[in-house]
C-alpha cells in the first residue's frame, strides 16, 4: 500500500511536465534535453507516452532514463526544481551523470548548495570531462563563497574546452560578477 501510494505521488509530481507545454534551450555537448519539442498535451491524470504515441494513465516504470532526463532537465530549466527532482529520482541508473548533474542543480537551486556539491562531485567521479557539470559546480562555489574552487573549475574547462565554450564564457562571467559585487 505504502509503495502504491509513494508511486501515485511520483506520478502526479511528474504529471505537470506532461499536461503543459514545455520549452528548453537544451544544452551544449550533444547530451541536449527535448530541443524545444513541446509535449503532447494530454487531458488530466494522463501523460503522452512516446512508444504508444498517445495519452495514458501513467504507471511506475513507464519512462526509460533518457525520458526521465528529459523531463527532469526541463522542469529543473522551468525553476521548478522539486518536481525535477521527484522526477529524477526515477531513473534506474542511478550513475549517470546527467541525471546527476540535474539532482545537483535543482538540489542547489532550492537552496541545498551542500547536497548539489555532492551530487555534482558524483557526476565528475564518474565523467570529468563533463564541462556543464564543471560549469554549474563553479557556480555552487561562488554560492558558498568559495572563489578559489570556482577558479579552479574554471581552470579545468579551459583544459578541456579552451576559453571558447559556452560553459567556459557563462562560469567566468559569474566569476567575473562575484568579484564585481
């Protein structure tokens, strides 16, 4: 009973992604989320599932981890961080660094820095040269005062990427802004 009811409240926490149009500017590095498609919408207590192209009763284990990224990424892009986070908890590996990346990101954006540091520190454990992490986990340190780690992300995207990326320009104009103020 008590897991039914706990898969009833994932569900509906992941139902608004669903019922309501949604948009993303996705990301760089060719990991992007929906690529600005909307989602189908469907009428109340239903979602659109991809496979069957239509609306259904959403059911536990219905979305494959690519889907649930998909959503998570664009409910965390929506501000709405806690549904991204119920929805990200549903993946079945629970090691990917995108899916790690956004618990990071929505866990730091509702004011739980500490635990968006670790879920971040996870995500380089497993994939380092992934610069969109190195990007938002500079961006945690300038949250908590820490220039010097920011600085030292930084430095690590230019390793990676040079000083042309996007993550490598959007972390130092944030360095360049923490220093400002």
């Amino acid at each position: 009973m008590r897991r039914r009811l706990l898969v009833q409240v994932l569900a509906i926490a992941a139902l608004p992604l669903f019922v309501a149009p949604a948009f993303t500017a996705g990301e760089s590095g060719g990991s992007g989320g929906s690529g600005g498609q909307t989602t189908t919408t469907c009428k109340k207590g239903e979602v659109w599932d991809k496979k069957k192209n239509k609306c259904v009763k959403p059911q536990y284990g219905m979305l494959d981890d690519d889907s649930i990224y998909e959503a998570g990424h664009d409910l965390a892009m929506a501000g709405r961080y806690d549904e991204a986070i119920s929805v990200l908890t549903l993946a079945a590996n629970k090691q990917d660094p995108r899916i790690l990346n956004y618990l990071g990101y929505s866990h730091r954006h509702s004011g739980r820095v500490t635990v968006g540091l670790g879920y971040y520190e996870e995500a380089l454990r497993i994939d380092p040269n992934y610069t969109l992490v190195r990007e938002y986990l500079g961006e945690a340190h300038l949250q908590i005062g820490d220039l010097a780690g920011a600085q030292e992300q930084l430095k690590e995207i230019e390793k990676r990427t040079g000083t042309g990326s996007r993550e490598y320009g959007m972390l130092s104009e944030q360095i360049d802004h923490f220093l400002r103020s």
